[in-house]
C-alpha cells in the first residue's frame, strides 16, 4: 500500500490550497483517513480526520477554515484549506487505515510541504 500526496506550494497569507492523498495497491478497504502537520522544532499534530461513514473532526486551530473530504471510488483524501496563515506552515502528512490481509493498519503518505508567506 503506498499514498501519494500532492498540492503544497507556497501561499499568501489569507489565500487557499488543496492538498490530495491517493491510495495505491492491494488492500480489502480504506476506514479512516486524515491530516496531520508538522512545523520545524514541533511536534506532529492532527489537523482533520473523517471515518468511512463520513464524520469529521478538526483540530480547533483550523476549524472553519479547513476542509477534510474523501472519495471512495478514487480511494482519495482531501483538505482545503483557506484562510491560510504564517502559523498553518508545515509539512502535511495524510494518514489511512487500510486494511489489508491479516488486519487493518494506519499508513502515511510521504508529506507535502505548505508555506504562507507574503
């Protein structure tokens, strides 16, 4: 199972991006899926997730601002983001719980790199 992720780039302040996460390989489903972040010198926090019922949460720091969805037929993630701010810059990780023979297991996809700066 591998993810590829897509979409950072540097931003002004108060603009948008769209990050995607794509799934790719042999596995049985894909349950819950989601964002996280991480900023040089800190740690990696979650930004938003959403179950394979469809349910969301978001960190409060982005609540309102971002938006997590997925698409089951393209077994894809992903989070629009606007608004952004200085403070949103970080390297953002999509997670998957896929489960595959044997079980069902969280992977990652390789970052992408989101930069606001003007």
């Amino acid at each position: 199972v591998q993810l590829q992720a897509s979409g950072g780039g540097l931003v002004q302040p108060g603009g948008s991006l769209r990050l995607s996460c794509a799934a790719s390989g042999s596995f049985v489903g894909i349950y819950d899926m989601g964002w996280s972040r991480q900023a040089p010198g800190k740690q990696r926090e979650l930004v938003a997730s959403v179950g394979s019922g469809g349910r969301t949460n978001y960190a409060a720091s982005v609540e309102g601002r971002f938006t997590i969805s997925r698409d089951n037929a393209k077994y894809t993630v992903y989070l629009e983001m606007n608004s952004l701010k200085p403070e949103d810059t970080a390297a953002y990780y999509c997670r998957m719980r896929v489960g595959v023979r044997g079980g069902s297991f969280d992977y990652w996809g390789q970052g992408t790199q989101v930069t606001v700066s003007s």
